[in-house]
C-alpha cells in the first residue's frame, strides 16, 4: 500500500479536471443576457433543470465533512451516522412541498431578503452578517481542512499547498455564477458517486478476500458479522456514542431542527432551487431525496470497513496522527489508498469533486448574502446590475482567502488530532439552527409572529444554547440521565446531547416568539404577511409517487436496521 498516487491516478485526475474546466466554460460561453444580471449571477435564474438542480443540491451538500468526516464517524459509530442522509430524504421531499412554494410565490432571492419582507430590516442585516460568519468560520474552513488532510494523505502533497489549490481551482468556478456552478455540479457528482462506490467496492472485495472467500455480498455479511455492535441506527443510553445520537432524538427530536433548518433555512441549500420555477424545484428535490438515499454506501461504509480492516491488523500506522493519537479523520484516506492504479485516481477525483463543487456553491451564497444583502442595502443602495455581479465576484475570492487562512491558523486545534469532524460542524452549527428555525417556521405560518420575537429567537436562542453547553460545568445534571437527557462526558459531568440540546432550545425559543407576539399584537402591532394559502402545497402525481417510494425504502431501512 502506497500514500503516493501513479502516473496512471494523475492521468485519470488530469481527465476529471479538463471536462470540468471546459463544460463549464462552455456553459459560461452560452451564457443569455440574462446571466449578466445581479439574479442571473447569482440564482441562474430560469436555467437550470430539475436533474441540475437535484445534482447541484448533492454536489454542494457531500464534501469533505461527508466523505472525510463522515466516514471516520462510521469509523467510530457505525451506520447510525447516516442517519444525517437518510433523515435528509424525507426532508427534502417536506422541504419540496411546504417550504419552496412559500419561496418562489413571495420572490425570494436570499434568506436574509425572507426575514426583511416577513420581519424588518433589523432582523434581515442581523441574520445577514450572521450567516455569512458562519458559512466562513466553519463551513468554508471545515471544508478546506478536511478536504486537505484527506487529499494531502493520498497525495503526499503538503496540507497547506492542497488547501490553497482547492482554494483556487473553487474560485474559478465560482467566478462563472450559479449556472457553471449547477451545470458543472452534474460531473462533480457523477465523478463523485462513481469513485465513492469504487472505494466501497475494494473495502467490501478485500474483507471478503481476508477471510478466504470472494464476492461483494460475501464481503458485506462478513462486513456485518465483524462489525455488528457497527449496524443499529438507534442507540440505547450505555452506548458510548449515546451523546452524539441521542436514541430517538434522532427520528423525533433535534435531527429535525438540523435537517428543516439545513435544507429549508440554508441560502446554501435553497439558492439552487430559488431561480426555478415550482415544478422543475420540486422534481429536482425530489431526485436529490433519491440521490441522499444512495450517500451512505459512498461515504459511511467506506468508514466501517476501515474500521473492520483496522481490528484485523490493517491501517495502524496509516490511521496516527503525527502525536500517535488514532486520527478517525484518516479512515477514507486510507481506504482510498488500498485502490488500484487509476480506481485511485478516479476517487481522487471524486474527492475534488466533492470538496470543490461545496466550496464553490458555499462561496457563491456568501457573495449572494453579501451583495444583495448588505452591500446593496446598506452601501451603495443605487448599485448598478454590473456593479453587483463585480462585487459577488470580489467577494468569492475575499471569503475564500479568509476560509484559507483560517484552516491554517484553528483547523487542526478543531478538527485534528482525532476529533471527529463532521460531528464539529454539527454541534457548533447546532448553536444557531433552534432559533433560526424558530424564527422561519413561525414566519411561514404564523402571520402574528412579530420582529421583535424573531429578534429573540435569533439571540435569545444563541444564547441559550451556550447556557446548555455549559450548564453540566455549573450544576449536576445526572437527574436527567434515567430519562436519557444527560450521560457522563470524558470530564466525567453529566452533559446533554447536542441533538437534544436543540430541541429544548427549539422549544423555549418557540415559547418565547409565542409570548411576545401575542403581547405585542395586543397592543395593536401590525406584522407583515408572507402570500401562503393551501392550494400552494398541492404535489402532481409524480411527485406523490415519488414521495410515498422515499417513505417506504426509509421504513425498510430503519426496520432492518434499527
């Protein structure tokens, strides 16, 4: 086994990065006048078809927190983790059917332009500046290093040179607006499903060959019988990732927070589906649900066949990290590394294009925030269509260069040395996605919800979830334990789940937009309405049909395997 990729894995690489760079110039040479629009830039407004739509939303989403952080979770945890992507399904099909609707019937272009036009600008220039805090700080970061550790482990390369080429290579698309984006997105993830199934592929033919037989289905039972304690997707309180899927939270609890906020609240997410018409977004949700349904073949089981391989001897050396801590982070990289000469080029592909094409759609959504958000609301309101389209393109390349530096001075303190680092992203995103969910759902259908509520929810909810972070710190919480609320951490202090911790954040911020609402409205304050009325949420057959196929393969699924 070798951490060095061959002529034949370059080759391989070189073709992947030719027909991405040319499709997308060619895309961006067919561009309309439309395209040079501040709308066209940024949404592609009327261009893209539901199979683009779909494949952008899965290029965007499965990046090196998914394939990278993902896995080393399976790693440590088992199969429960994809509960992340199977949970996303369904979202994504309630996210079709109430949420884009509300979207495209009031004109939305941005998350931050929802809050103005249901709240005040107050809340608006708030969430505004927020978000793209966070799209830098940890999405654009997280992305960067992981995406480093993993390709730099294949590669040789050092970490800093790797992060600054995806930097770079992510700029060049982005540069093309959302249409080379959502077109250039259809190859990412047809490099990225084709090369994760290779790499699941070797994983599962190896076991198999390690215990004398041959054949994938041999491997996978094999793969099963050695890593059983690795295949519930609910756990009960003794188990030692308890704190990072809490049982049922999971399937009724703060997973749909992260799920509704992420696919529904996410400008990230949305942006794809926004410059659609209703049919075309909903048709490409709706394949992307499919899409998500497939992930966990690509990117957890990869993770627990290192872990099998890891007990029998395999990846001892790979898998340490540079202070001999055992780095699950290193569970793909090494696995990638059992691949023959150009299968491990084409992972090495699929793993570009999996980091690129996030970092690219992550970076055209903070320019999007920004421009039509804060530059042409509070700094030059009579801003030309050219003039913004320049400053979205001035700031991909700003945001980029911040979420490079930022990997080199804190990502290896966050996400090094064994932390698990999608479970990183998760939590510290699970601070904020409460109250901002609070505030969207109240505001879709609530038409008393008032600004000074969402005010509330927004701060009012950072707030607290930091108050639970550190509440086991401050008080004895092992009260709560038989109810499976709280479990001893490392510290040895009882702490509440994260998931969990989002929903008693949810509920308190939902309570609090509920009191002060209604006391503002019985004083005679005037809220602004979204246009929401039922005939909206009506699905064509197709759509139903495709819906009911979702819920009966995730009951099949959470019933083998629960």
């Amino acid at each position: 086994m070798t951490n060095r990729l061959s002529n034949g894995d370059y080759a391989v690489f070189f073709i992947y990065f030719i027909i991405v760079s040319f499709y997308g110039w060619w895309v961006y040479k067919r561009k309309n006048k439309s395209d040079a629009t501040s709308k066209g830039y940024f949404l592609a407004e009327g261009s893209l078809t539901w199979w683009a739509i779909g494949a952008s939303l899965i290029a965007s989403n499965i990046s090196a927190e998914q394939m990278v952080g993902m896995s080393g979770s399976g790693f440590k945890m088992g199969l429960a983790i994809s509960t992340y992507e199977w949970m996303a399904s369904l979202t994504l099909v309630i996210v079709a059917i109430f949420f884009i609707p509300v979207y495209l019937k009031n004109k939305i272009a941005t998350m931050p332009q929802f809050l103005h036009q249901r709240y005040n600008g107050t809340v608006a220039m708030i969430m505004a500046i927020f978000w793209l805090m966070l799209y830098i700080v940890v999405n654009l970061m997280s992305i960067l290093y992981l995406g480093g550790v993993a390709i730099a482990g294949i590669s040789g390369l050092s970490l800093k040179l790797v992060i600054v080429m995806l930097a770079a290579f992510s700029i060049i698309i982005t540069l093309g607006g959302m249409k080379v984006i959502g077109y250039t997105d259809v190859v990412q993830v047809f490099f990225l499903i084709l090369g994760g199934l290779a790499a699941s592929y070797i994983a599962l033919h190896l076991i198999s060959e390690k215990s004398g037989t041959t054949g994938l289905w041999n491997g996978f039972k094999l793969l099963r019988a050695d890593a059983g304690d690795h295949f519930h997707m609910i756990f009960k309180k003794d188990n030692a990732n308890y704190l990072d899927l809490p049982g049922l939270s999971v399937l009724i609890g703060g997973m749909w927070i992260t799920n509704l906020n992420y696919w529904g609240c996410n400008q990230y997410i949305t942006q794809r589906a926004l410059g659609a018409d209703l049919p075309t977004a909903r048709g490409g949700l709706l394949f992307a649900a499919f899409l998500k349904l497939l992930m966990p073949v690509i990117v957890v089981l990869p993770g627990i066949a290192a872990y099998v391989l890891y007990q029998k001897g395999m990846f001892h050396q790979e898998m340490m990290s540079s202070k001999g801590v055992l780095d699950v982070n290193k569970a793909y990289p090494s696995v990638l590394n059992l691949l023959p000469n150009y299968l491990k080029g084409l992972s090495f592909a699929a793993l570009t294009a999996a980091i690129v094409a996030s970092l690219a759609g992550k970076a055209n959504s903070i320019a999007t925030i920004f421009t039509l958000d804060i530059y042409k609301k509070a700094i030059k309101v009579d801003a030309t269509e050219k003039n913004l389209v320049n400053t979205g393109k001035v700031a991909v390349v700003v945001a980029m260069v911040l979420g490079v530096l930022l990997s080199f001075v804190i990502g290896d303190m966050l996400m090094g040395e064994g932390k698990q680092g999608f479970q990183y992203i998760q939590e510290y995103t699970g601070f904020v996605s409460p109250g901002i969910f609070a505030m969207f759902i109240l505001g879709f259908f609530w038409k008393k919800a008032t600004s000074n509520a969402a005010l509330f929810a927004t701060i009012g909810g950072l707030a607290f979830a930091i108050v639970f972070k550190f509440l086991p710190y401050w008080t004895n919480l092992s009260f709560m334990s038989p109810y499976g609320f709280s479990k001893l951490n490392a510290d040895g202090v009882y702490e509440i789940p994260f998931l969990d911790r989002m929903g008693f954040v949810f509920i308190i911020c939902i309570v609090g937009m509920y009191i002060i609402s209604m006391i503002e409205n019985s004083k005679g304050l005037r809220t602004n309405g979204l246009e929401v009325d039922a005939s909206m949420f009506k699905t064509n057959k197709s759509f139903t049909i495709g819906a009911i196929v979702i819920c009966v393969i995730l009951t099949a699924l959470y019933t083998i395997f629960w």
